[in-house]
C-alpha cells in the first residue's frame, strides 16, 4: 500500500483535461506506453488489406480473417479486508501485507504479499487452485507460491485485531499481528500512493472504502525475531498510530508487465452473437466472444483468463474500443474500467508512420476517473505501438510502460515494459533534436 491521496482538485483537473475528444497529431509528453490492436488484417505486408468503410465489416462475413486483440494486461480485484504492516531492521524485507476475502464460496481466501527493499514483491496464497490461476494470467514473471495460512480476526470496543501465521517462499515463520487504533473510516480511505512498491512489474491502483492505522500494540516477527514497526502519527498524549493499515473494503487494479505470443486458431465468420476469436496462449488458450450486437454496437467478453467485459463500436468498417470493464472475482459485484475519448482506434486504418492522441480515464467502481492522462499511438510497418501518458495523480506520471506488437509467421508478439517517466523526456528530447 503506501501514503493515502485524497481526490481533490488536483484529480478533477485531470478529468477536465482528459475531455477534449478531439484527435491530434503528436503529443510530447512522459509516458505510460501500452497497447491496443484491433483488426489486424491488412496490419502485416502481404496480408489482404481491408475492404472499403461503406461495407461495414464485410472482411469478416466473406470469411477473410480479421483479428481481435485486447494487449492490455489488465487485473483486478475486490478484497473485504487489506491489512499491512511497515517495519525497519530487517536485511531483505520492509512490509508484509494481506488481502482477504470472507465472502469466498468455497473457503477464506488469504493472499500475503511480502515486500523486499528493491520493491519486487512475493504473493502467497493459501488456495492451490486460486494461485495456479494467478500464474496463468500473469506474464512479468511474478513470484506466487501456495502455503496454508493462519487467519484470526476479532474486535473489541470497534478496535480490530488480525492475526496471520505463514511460512515465507524462504522457510521463514512470519507472525503478523495487527491491532487497529480505532474503527475504520472514509475519512481516512480513498486512493493510495503505491510508492515505489512493485514499480517495476505494473501501474496499481488501489481504492479503500474506509481504513485506520495500526496501534502501539502491533507486532511482527520473522522467525521469533521482532521487528520495529515505525511511528507513522503522533500526537502527544492524544494519539499515536503506527505506519500499518487496517481496511474495511479495498479494491485493487491495474496494468502490469509482461511478454507473450499468441496465434490465431479461428475467427468469427461475421459480427454477431456468439462468434469467437480464439487464440492458442502456450498450452492454454484465450478466448473473444460476441456477446451481443445492436447495430453498430458490439460488446465482447474475454471469457478465459480475467474476466473482460469490451464495448466496441463499428466505425467507418473498423471495430472501436470505447471502453474495457474487469469484472472482479470476488463475491462481490465490483468494477475497474478503463474508458477512451475519442475511441481506441483500429491502428490497421491507419496510414504507415501517422500518430494519434486520445483521452483515457480510469475508475474502480463508482469512484470516477482515478487516473487521467493521454494515450499515444504510433504504427509503424511491422509494429504497433501505444503509450498511456497519466498526468493525474502526480505519482502515476512516473509509472511508465512501453509495450509492442508484432507478428512472427503465424503467431502474434505482445511486450510490454515498465520504464521511468524521466526515460521517456529523454527519448522525446532525443526525437526532438534530430
């Protein structure tokens, strides 16, 4: 987790930003690249091009292959508790923190995460079957092992008490005992600063409906071995809260890393209900279906892997994305969207070398617009490429992913890479100068 940051008018200002729906040629700017392709007929030299806008998607229903790709590496999720506890002194690591479900159907669901002082992170996750899902969405190579964790939650006088027993991916036995200092509130929930946790693997964003600090009385140890938890608030007499964090309802989503190839194994015959691309992933694979179409508007769901809800819109012959919704998978009914102004572009109608801007915001459930900023598209002859600019809030400018795609024979290359936004004011300053 990190330092909380209100939505205030610093945000709002970013949405009024991100308003304009108008497209424009070439935007200098620090970056977050990632990207979208859809249609990718006509994209690779040699492949049959598309017919013209007046015939709709006329490529589709003569059964010329038309792709549908969604790169982004989008996750989210809905916990009823998250808890984390801070410490100093130890070598390898600086917090230990846990996501919970209590409304799991089938069993408690704990996910642990451990936090080195280079911010990579280990998961660990007491349900078998839930992380070998969790390493089959994941492509940045992320460490997630299974061990049996000991949860205990109760309360007294509204103060919440937690209690995790564990073992570490390293044989170490943890003990995380968090007393809050006072029950939960909104006041103290809202969006959070990741800080510099896992700044290499992805662009988090994280929402909590209502949070207090840990007290005096919490505790940690690694294999007996106590930890100092740091003073976080201290008013003297009045109040002293430790750098830890209770919270009641936290929603996490976001964009990560990763690399991987994909290959065509069938594609719709026309635009309608129930048609599918599917695509061959390693030994698994990953699925596009046409849940419903009215008129122009199309809306399609990734049923294999996360759970994705994309509304398109046919434009001039061309799909369109207007915006991706993740559908947690948790009990509870809960959202990440990602919406474009104008629409995600199909790059394939696009001339070689022209570039496009457009407008992106982010929400998690009701919670508008968290993270604004600018998407930039560039297509090239062989390569797509996009990149997502945030400019609200100040600390998503520097979460920056460059992402690519190319075609290799037959299969697809998706990359995408994590990199320091003062790397892209380099690169752009480069591009300047020559």
């Amino acid at each position: 987790m990190g330092k909380k940051v209100s939505k205030d008018g610093e945000t709002r200002k970013g949405i009024a930003a991100g308003s304009s729906g108008e497209l424009k040629i070439k935007l200098k700017s620090t970056a977050i690249s990632l990207f979208v392709l859809v249609g990718l007929s006509g994209f690779f030299p040699g492949e049959n091009q598309r017919v013209n806008a007046q015939s709709e998607i006329k490529s589709v229903e003569n059964n010329t292959c038309l792709s549908f790709i969604q790169p982004f590496n989008l996750y989210f999720h809905y916990y009823d508790l998250h808890v984390m506890l801070y410490f100093v002194g130890h070598p390898e690591y600086e917090a230990v923190e846990a996501m919970i479900n209590l409304q799991n159907s089938e069993k408690l669901l704990v996910r642990a995460i451990i936090t080195r002082h280079d911010q990579t992170q280990i998961d660990h996750v007491n349900d078998q079957k839930i992380m070998e899902e969790m390493k089959k969405v994941s492509s940045n190579g992320r460490e997630i092992r299974y061990t049996p964790i000991e949860f205990r939650r109760d309360e007294e006088k509204g103060k919440s008490h937690v209690l995790l027993k564990f073992t570490s991916f390293k044989g170490e036995n943890i003990v995380f005992d968090l007393y809050a200092t006072g029950r939960p509130s909104p006041k103290y929930g809202g969006m959070t600063d990741p800080e510099g946790h896992a700044e290499e693997s992805a662009l988090p964003i994280m929402w909590r409906e209502k949070s207090t600090l840990a007290s005096s009385k919490s505790n940690i140890t690694f294999d007996k071995k106590d930890y100092k938890i740091p003073v976080k608030t201290w008013i003297p007499i009045f109040f002293k809260g430790m750098k830890g964090y209770y919270t009641e309802g936290f929603s996490i989503g976001g964009v990560t890393t990763g690399e991987t190839i994909l290959e065509l194994v069938e594609s719709p015959k026309r635009i309608e209900a129930g048609e599918k691309w599917i695509y061959k992933k390693g030994k698994d694979e990953l699925v596009y279906e046409i849940m419903e179409r009215n008129g122009d508007q199309v809306i399609i769901q990734k049923s294999s892997g996360v759970s994705e809800i994309i509304n398109t819109q046919i434009v001039d012959g061309h799909l369109e994305i207007k915006d991706i919704k993740v559908i947690s998978n948790s009990a509870r009914e809960k959202e990440f969207t990602i919406k474009f102004n104008p629409f995600l572009p199909d790059m394939t109608a696009t001339s070689d070398g022209q570039e496009l801007v457009l407008n992106f915001s982010i929400s998690i459930n009701e919670h508008r617009s968290l993270v604004t900023g600018k998407i930039e598209l560039e297509k090239k002859t062989d390569k797509i490429v996009l990149k997502l600019n945030p400019e609200q809030p100040n600390w998503a400018i520097k979460r920056s992913i460059q992402a690519a795609i190319t075609k290799e024979e037959d299969k697809y290359h998706l990359k995408s890479t994590i990199r320091n936004a003062e790397d892209w004011q380099e690169e752009n300053t480069a591009k300047d100068l020559h």
